[in-house]
C-alpha cells in the first residue's frame, strides 16, 4: 500500500486504533522521548505529540510494534514480502522453455519496471513552502537522553550521489543539531554515504546532500536496508509500496528527492573543511556511542508540506521501536541471503537483545561435516553481516523463534572443545567492547546435531552435581551472587562477580575448576555485580554488547595442560586497571531523574491511559560514577 504521506499513514493507525493524540505542551528535550520510551516498552501506541512548541507535530513510535512494521510496509505478515521476493528471483533465473512461457513473464516485467522511480517536472508537495534562510530551532528536534551532545534527528533519510557513476545512495546517519544552519553527519566509515564523500574528497568538491523527513514510511525503512549499492533504495520502496516514487529537484543543489516527503533539508558537505566533534548519543546498543569527528553539514534551504509532520525516533536500551525495523530487514533478507548465497538456511533470527547485529541464530538443512562452520565464513563475509559477533546455527526441527530450543539444542550439541569457532574482522564502529576501535573478533556457536566425523566420542550426559552456593560464596568473597540454570535441564552458571584485581575472572575460574565446584558446566558466564540475575534478557543483552570473544571468550586448561570441557564468558565491564582495556567505557542509557518527575507529574493530562513507570528506574543500577563515558 502507498501512503500519499506521512498524515495518510498517521490516519490509517488512528482509524486502527493504533494512535494516540497529545494536545498537552510536551518538551522535545528529553521528556517526548521520555514518554516515547514508556509506551514503547510497554508495547503501546504511536504517539503524535501535537503541541510541541513549534509549528509541527511530532510523530514517534509509529513503527513500534510488530503489527504497525506490518502496517508501515502494507502486508500483514513481515514473511510475505520474502516470499513475493522469492517467487520473482525464481521467474527470473529459470530460463523460459516457450515461447508461451516468455509471455508469461511479461506481466511480472512490467511490474518491476513499474517500481522504479521516476523524476517528475517542478515542484513536489513537500515544497509548498520553502526557507530560503534555513533555521532548525523551527523543527521539533529531540533531544533524547540526558547526557546527549544536543538534539539530534532521528529518522533522517540522506540523499547522496556517487560523483563518479551518479549512483544514488540513501541512508540513515543520526544528525546532532550544532546551530540554525549546521548539523553533524554521522555516516560510518563501511557505510556508502562515507565511500561518496571520500570520492568528492579527492575530487576537492563538495558533496551536495538532502535530507528527506516523512513522507511514505517506506522511505524511512528503505534507508535503513542492507542493500547492495547498485540496488536503488528508492526502487525498494518502490516495490514495498507497490508503486513508484515519484522524484522532484532539490531547490539548491541538484539530487532529487520524493515529491511527498514532509520536509526536505537540503545543503553539502564540504570534505576539505576540517571535520567536528560530534557526540555522545543514547545509542541503539543501549550505550552511549561517544565523541568522535564527523563531516559537518551545511543547510542551504529546508522545504515542506503545508501539513508536514516531524517524525522522530528513540534508540536505547531495547526493546525500542528499532527493534521492528530490525525484524522486517531479518524476514525481507533472509530470502535474497538463502536464494543468492546459501540455500541451506532454513531460517534466521536476530534477537532484540543482541541489537541487530551481535546475535544472530541460524537454522540450516545439514548435509555434511563442517556444514555449520562453512555457513559462519559465509555470513561473516556477506555485506553487513560482517558485524555480526555471536552466531549460533542449529539444525533439525528446533524452531529458532524459540529461544528456549535454541538453548537447548547449543546444551545438547555444543563441546566447547570441538564446536566453538573465532573468527576476526570488522565490527560495528558503535561496538565498545573491541580492544581496537572498529576491529575485533567473532564467536561462532556450532549446535547442530554432530555426525561421527565432528566428534570424537560419544559422550554420555553426566548427572550435574548440587552445587553449594553458599559454599562459593563463603570461599569467594569477590563473587557476589549465583544463578544457575541446571534445574531447567542446563549446564549454564551465571556469575556475579566484584571486579577489585587484575585478572580476576580467569583467576577465579582456575580455583573453582580445580577445586571441583563448577566442572561440570559447559558455560560460564561472569557478569559484574550491580546486573539482576533475575532478568535473563537484559544479562544477554549486556554481555553480548561486553565481549570481544577473542578476548573474553576462552576454554581454562587443566594443570597437565588438557583443556575443561567448558566455556567462559567474560561479560564484565573492562577497564584500563584491571582489563588493560584503554579505550573509554561507555555508560548505559538513563534519563534524569529530574525529567522523570516531570514526565510523572504530567502524565494524567496526557491521555495516555494507566501510568507507567519510567524504564530507567531499573537500569540506573547499571550505572557507573561519570556521564556518557564511565570513570575507572
């Protein structure tokens, strides 16, 4: 389904009773995000913040559930679109046999000519109105958390052009709002935008840009999508929306943007200026992402519709409405990844606590030995894919939505011995953890059924022994709490430990090994002591943004130099004083507490139903002394 813009897509969830209205004054800094973060947890409604201080709503959330991604991209089920996906690429690779089968192809033809976009003469809606003398305090700009470097937008769809083919590139690269007229550029260095700016560098040109809010959510979601970079995102939309977009000119510079965004702030970068502090931000990780140098982008006009709408987002300890995003990219590319690259994948899930790219779970239709460990070099070498840190792959009937079989199967199949694999290469510029900035290492997690040639014997399950917590606790005053998980059937131990000396963790793993209290699991996993044992989710969500495996992953030896038949995972935050760790730490996301009271206050004049607490009351805990970054 098209939506003529964003209004016609905020309609369509009002009359689903999916939208929520606020006519009460609510601030963009910080307490729109606020109260986003609320509901968005909760798995509430979009919200439409109407009086905001400026000339324009705010829309946020409007893709927060699994039902409204659906809505966004006009099907009911996220796997239909993979499917409508499939049934072209097998048309177009099977050659006709006929004549009449030639025919045949011809209505499917004609379809995908009809979802490539197309420029259209003069001015588009979203130049109804044009600023010729640019001001950005005009927008409802957020800012997001308490420790942000100022406000930033959120939902950017950025329009750049190779200079040298006159490819399109479209992306989205946050934008830290410096004054009226300037904002940061954040586009990684793997990322397109960042390959066009290098070219206009050595052309010694500055690179025009546009900036593109609202319009069809397709936009929004086509900028998120890992295509190849001769795929046109705006075809992608194109073929999500079921017909093509229509392009205008910029005023000010000459790439071309859809007629029916909201807003379109145009200007360039100039990649001979020196390049600016940009930073911190509330990441998607859950963590600051801190200061570094970025482009700066000048603004030279911002157009809009008469009725635009701002649409904005808020990213931070997940769940959040990225995290829908991030299921429509896994169920639309698992089918192009499976057809084009590895026909043996069944299916795959990025869970919401690995941030899209530190967890992946695969399943795969296993043919022979190594089969698990060929599909991880594969993956790790597919496009963004290469971000990926944790990969587990599976096999047989297990369904991988169900975490509870995953675990089981990674009980039933895994010697940590034979079955654990490393790899390095790069990792997401946002990634903390990695001793290098942008460069690290990968765990992969053989847990399919093993044939006779992957094992060496075959080993029966042992009894797990009743271990004596108080025992541990007693023996080792550094341990502050234990959970383990042998009375669900696994051989998994969490550790919660009190960091006060170098060394500590394989230190302490040695003394309960040797002395015979925990060899009987097949992981374990040590935490830092201010994270609840009790939440499962946010102890995956912490380690996995916490490791580099190549560091923090490792099989103890015994003193005749035999290897346990055990995993551990240092998931503990690392320093320079007890981890040799010399890159800043991040701090999680939490907001003020002044801002929660200000949320708490207005909340029954906001119409927003039965109150919710604020999510960073929980998280708080995870704090440590300092602001975005974390002091030693």
């Amino acid at each position: 389904m098209a939506f003529k813009n964003l209004s016609h897509f905020i309609q369509t969830l009002e009359d689903a009773g999916e939208l929520i209205r606020i006519k009460e004054f609510v601030s963009p800094e910080l307490e729109i995000a606020e109260i986003a973060d609320r509901i968005s947890k909760a798995g509430g409604k979009a919200l439409l913040f109407e009086n905001t201080g400026t000339a324009f709503p705010v829309l946020i959330n409007s893709m927060g559930t699994y039902k409204r991604m659906c809505m966004a991209l006009g099907v009911q089920k996220l796997d239909e679109i993979g499917g409508e996906i499939e049934k072209i690429f097998i048309q177009l690779t099977s050659s006709p046999a006929s004549f009449t089968d030639k025919l045949r192809m011809l209505p499917m033809l004609s379809n995908i000519a009809s979802w490539m976009p197309k420029s259209r003469k003069g001015k588009g809606e979203c130049q109804q109105q044009i600023i010729e003398n640019p001001d950005l305090s005009l927008l409802p700009v957020l800012k997001c958390w308490i420790h942000d470097g100022g406000p930033f937008i959120t939902l950017p769809v950025v329009n750049t052009k190779d200079p040298l083919t006159g490819k399109r590139n479209v992306g989205m690269y946050r934008m830290q709002v410096f004054d009226k007229e300037t904002t940061g550029m954040h586009w990684h260095l793997h990322k397109n935008s960042a390959r066009h700016y290098h070219e206009y560098k050595k052309l010694g040109q500055r690179m025009p840009v546009s900036v593109v809010l609202g319009g069809d959510p397709a936009y929004t979601y086509a900028a998120t999508a890992p295509l190849p970079d001769n795929v046109d995102e705006y075809m992608l939309a194109g073929f999500l929306r079921k017909q093509k977009v229509e392009l205008v000119k910029c005023i000010t510079n000459d790439l071309e943007v859809p007629a029916d965004a909201d807003f379109v702030i145009e200007g360039y970068v100039d990649p001979m200026e020196e390049l600016v502090i940009e930073g911190p931000f509330g990441d998607h990780t859950g963590y600051y992402s801190l200061q570094d140098y970025y482009p700066k982008f000048h603004i030279t006009c911002i157009t809009h519709r008469r009725d635009a709408v701002y649409p904005a987002t808020i990213v931070g300890i997940p769940p959040q409405e990225d995290a829908y995003i991030g299921k429509a990219t896994e169920r639309i590319f698992l089918t192009p990844i499976r057809m084009a690259m590895l026909p043996e994948i069944i299916d795959m899930v990025m869970p919401v606590e690995g941030v899209f790219h530190n967890i992946v779970i695969v399943k795969i239709k296993k043919d022979y030995p190594g089969h698990a460990a060929k599909v991880m070099n594969a993956l790790w070498g597919a496009g963004q894919m290469m971000f990926n840190k944790i990969l587990i792959v599976v096999d047989g009937d297990i369904n991988i939505q169900n975490y509870t079989e995953v675990i089981m199967a990674v009980a039933d199949n895994v010697m940590p011995t034979l079955d654990i694999h490393f790899s390095k290469g790069p990792v997401d510029v946002l990634d903390h953890s990695s001793s290098r900035f942008a460069y690290g290492s990968k765990l992969g997690i053989d847990a399919t059924f093993k044939s006779a040639e992957e094992k060496y014997t075959d080993a029966a399950k042992i009894p797990l022994p009743k271990l004596k917590e108080a025992n541990i606790l007693q023996l080792f005053p550094e341990i502050k709490a234990i959970k383990r998980m042998d009375d669900a059937g696994l051989p998994f131990l969490l550790l919660f430990v009190e960091k006060k000396r170098k060394g500590v963790i394989r230190k302490l793993t040695v003394q309960l090994l040797e002395e015979g209290l925990v060899s009987h699991y097949k992981a374990i996993l040590w935490m830092d002591e201010n994270v609840k044992a009790a939440d499962i989710k946010d102890v995956v969500w912490l380690f996995a943004n916490n490791i580099d495996p190549d560091r923090d992953a490792f099989i103890p030896l015994n003193e005749d130099g035999s290897k346990y038949e055990c995993l551990v995972i240092d998931g503990t935050r690392k320093t320079l004083a007890f981890d040799d760790f010399k890159r800043p730490w991040p701090n999680v996301v939490v907001v003020d507490d002044e801002t929660i009271k200000a949320v708490d206050e207005k909340w029954a004049k906001l119409g927003l139903g039965e109150f919710i607490p604020s999510p960073s009351l929980k998280y708080k805990a995870l704090l440590f002394k300092g602001g975005a970054v974390a002091e030693e």
